[in-house]
C-alpha cells in the first residue's frame, strides 16, 4: 500500500494450458464456405511462467475503504509457449485493465 488511494503488486504467475486448436472459416469464390479445424495442442507447451506487476487506485470510498477500484495489471511472459523451438522465444505479455467494486461489509 503506497497510500490510501494506490496500491502496487509484483509476482510469479502461473498458466496453464489446457487446450489449443486452429479454425479457420475460408470464404470461396462461389459462395461456397469451408470450415477447417486442427487440434494443435502437441505445437504448444502446457506450462507458462510470467512475472506481473499491478497497480490499483480506489476511486472512491463507499463502505469503509472499500468503494470502485481501478486495476492496471502487465503480466511480462518469461517461458517461450512453442514446443521446440528453434527461433527466438515466443511469449505471452498481457496488459489488463478492470474495474472492481467489494461487496463485502465491514465487521461491525
């Protein structure tokens, strides 16, 4: 807690990869339409590890420090997600934005 209104957050994360397929919908010059699709989950490591850094300011105060929270979330990918690779490693990086209100009450 940096202040009553900021907090920051740092991490490990953990993924888990539990299924992966390619579908691809092909518009033909006839009119005709193709649907193709592959399971592709032997292409891809089932385990992935990244490191996130998060920041959250309360908007305001509803119920004793507890009101509308805004998240700003970066998750920097570490692990390279393509089995046997051979190139540079290919990561995932995400950027997350959210919103939260607690609806918990305060012991009272």
């Amino acid at each position: 807690m940096v202040s009553e209104k900021f907090w920051l957050g740092t991490g490990p994360q953990f993924s888990f990869n539990t299924s992966a397929k390619n579908e691809y919908d092909i518009n033909l010059q006839a009119g005709d339409e193709l649907d193709y699709f592959q399971e592709s989950q032997l292409e891809w490591n089932t385990f992935d590890f990244g490191w996130a850094f998060e920041l959250t300011y309360n908007l305001w105060d509803i119920r004793g420090g507890k009101g509308l929270n805004v998240n700003l979330r970066y998750t920097l990918g570490i692990t390279d997600i393509i089995k046997d690779n051979p190139g540079d490693a290919v990561t995932n990086s995400v950027f997350q934005l959210s919103f939260s209100f607690p609806f918990i009450k305060d012991p009272e």
